[in-house]
C-alpha cells in the first residue's frame, strides 16, 4: 500500500498516466486495503483457505469499485452532496480512470483542458459527461462489484457472508 501511494503521489501532474499506471494504483491501495481487511477477518475467524481466499477477492473487487465511485463522486457533475469536496483529485494533479477513459476518446479536448490547468471543473465535467467517461465508469464499478459477489460462492452462508453482500448492494447504490 505504500509503494503505491508513493508512485500515486510522484506521478501527480503526470499527464502521461496510462490506465494500467491507475490501476496498479489504485490495486495496491483502495482495492489492497480492502483485500487485506477481508483476508484479515476470514482468517482470525478461523475460515478455510478457500474462504480467506474468496473473502480476499470479494475485498478486492470491493475496493476496487469503491474508488471508481469514488472518482466518479468527485467529478460528476450531477453528484449529490456526499461530503466530500469536489474536484479534489483534478486539482491535486491525478488522472483518475474516468480521465483517462475520455482522454482515450479525445485526446485533443483532453489537451486542450490540461493547457489551461483543469481550471475550469465544470467544463472538465461536460466533457467527461460527453465522453461518456463517467457512464463508462459506473459500468465499471458494477462490474467490479458483480464479480467481488460472483467470488463468494466459497463461502458459507452467515450473518458475514450477508453482511459481504450487503455491502455489495450498498456499493451499487452509491452508483445511482
């Protein structure tokens, strides 16, 4: 997790950012954390491996779609007030994957937009919006989550296993 955090931080304002760079990140933090936490929990309740291991992939799914939406949340321009502050990672510098999924699409509008800074948070968001990046994003986060569920068959059913897929469902409302 800290090396990740590390390479997150030295590649701020890294406008050659690349979808795999993102997600090495974001694997190594956010999706690393919640992989731990599942791992750690199986583990000191006395599960088999295949249950640490299920519970393991079901944390890094969950991870991983936790900060996809929360990318999403710092950047649409239609999110609720969640309390976070907005716009946070544009204005640190990170290319965040609904970023880089419209940099994909118009790489011209995207250079353009980092000419000026990403100074005008509203017009990165109509792009986003245009780019279809943010929808792509959501699609994204869904999958991740349908696949953390699709790792828990292993599993037995238990007030755990459906506290685990109660946070999946809460994940899914987050995307709404």
């Amino acid at each position: 997790m800290i090396a990740a955090e590390s390479d997150q931080l030295s590649g701020r304002s890294n406008l050659q950012a690349c979808e795999q760079d993102y997600l090495y990140i974001i694997d190594g933090k956010t999706a690393g954390l919640f992989a731990c936490s599942c791992r750690a929990g199986a583990t000191v309740g006395g599960c088999n491996v295949a249950t640490v291991t299920a519970t393991a992939n079901f944390g890094r799914h969950m991870g991983l779609a936790f900060q996809l939406i929360d990318d999403i949340i710092d950047l649409a321009p239609d999110t609720n007030d969640t309390g976070k502050t907005r716009y946070t990672n544009l204005s640190t510098g990170l290319l965040t994957y609904p970023l880089l999924l419209a940099r994909q699409r118009d790489s011209q509008g995207f250079d353009v937009l980092a000419a000026n800074g990403f100074a005008d948070a509203v017009e990165v968001s109509a792009w986003l919006v245009a780019n279809k990046a943010l929808e792509d994003t959501r699609a994204e986060a869904a999958r991740q989550i349908a696949i953390g569920v699709q790792a828990l068959p292993p599993v037995r059913h238990s007030a755990a296993k459906a506290t685990l897929i109660e946070l999946a469902r809460a994940f899914s409302e987050r995307l709404r």
